[in-house]
C-alpha cells in the first residue's frame, strides 16, 4: 500500500460458515476437501482486512459477503466478470469453430460438475445432437469412462484433463465450445 498504492481483491467464491454449509460441503468434497476449504477461508481474512476493495463477481456472492465476511471489510462491490473472447479472425469463423457444449474448470461438486454429468446423461440418452468438451488441470474422474452410455459416446466427449491448460488453450476451449457450464454452488 505504500506510494498510494490501492488493493482491489476478487473475492471469488464467498462462503458462510454454518453448520449446514460444512455438512454439505462434506458431503460434496469430502472430508479433505473441506478441511481445504476451511483453511482457505481462513488464509483469505488477512487479505480481505488488508484491501481497499473487495470485489465480489455475483449478486449471491455479494450477498453471502455481507452475511459473513462483510465484518473484515465494508468497502465492497459488484462486478459480474465475463469471459472476452480473445479469439482473433472473423465472426463468421468463429460461430463455425463452435462444436462442443464445454466444461472448463475444476472438476468438483462444488463447480457442478456432477450436475453437468447428469445433464451429459440426459443428452445422451435422448440422442440429442450435442458433443461435450470437458477441459480441466484435474483428472478426469475413473467412473466417467467407465460409466457405459459414456465410453459408448466417446467420439462425442472431448476430453483435456489431467494437466495444467496454458491460456492459448484455454482460450481455444472456450472459442469451441458454444456453451459453458458454468455453475458455482456457492456464488450462483
């Protein structure tokens, strides 16, 4: 802070402690997960204490802010971020690039990550018209594959998991894909 110098946090994903929200979060991530999860919140307090404004990226994330954590720091904010396509070349090009209905992102309850898998089933099932991109730094989960209607529509599942995605290719999964589930349980 020295020289003037203002800290703006993104708060991403706020959360209030209660007992329901650990025993759901339980349930979801498992007891590792919610041990990680706690000592996450806790690491973030000082810097909430210590930013001049703390940024909250949903109406229910600002929400739950001030219900919990507001008491670190009054001085918040609204401010949806959305993904800038950074995809150079032409409109036209880039609707025809579009083939995937994506997932991006950590591959957990928390991100809805089953539910995405649920809504995979149901389309699949139907035999709707729809490939699937799932893209993580996570492994994909040993039961997806496994699971029958899924290693049967393997050629409609794009699969980058398992190791850190660059930005160009990050960039390049949501330039393919023409929706992204994006559901956070704790911030939507």
């Amino acid at each position: 802070k020295a020289g003037g110098t203002k800290i703006l946090y993104v708060f991403h994903e706020p959360w209030r402690m209660t007992l329901r929200f650990f025993m759901n979060f339980l349930w979801g991530e498992g007891l590792v997960g919610t041990v990680k999860g706690a000592m996450a919140h806790h690491v973030t307090v000082p810097t909430l204490r210590l930013a001049d404004t703390v940024i909250l990226a949903s109406r229910y994330g600002l929400e739950e802010y001030h219900k919990s954590d507001g008491r670190y720091n009054r001085n918040s904010v609204y401010l949806p971020l959305l993904y800038d396509d950074e995809a150079p070349g032409e409109i036209a090009e880039l609707l025809r690039q579009k083939l995937y209905f994506g997932f991006i992102g950590s591959l957990c309850r928390s991100h809805g990550f089953d539910q995405y898998l649920s809504f995979m089933r149901w389309a699949l099932e139907r035999k709707l018209d729809i490939s699937f991109l799932i893209a993580s730094r996570n492994p994909l989960p040993d039961h997806v594959m496994k699971d029958p209607l899924f290693s049967q529509n393997a050629g409609k599942i794009e699969i980058r998991c398992g190791r850190p995605l660059g930005n160009d290719e990050m960039n390049r999964c949501y330039a393919e894909s023409m929706c992204i589930w994006n559901l956070y349980r704790r911030s939507t």
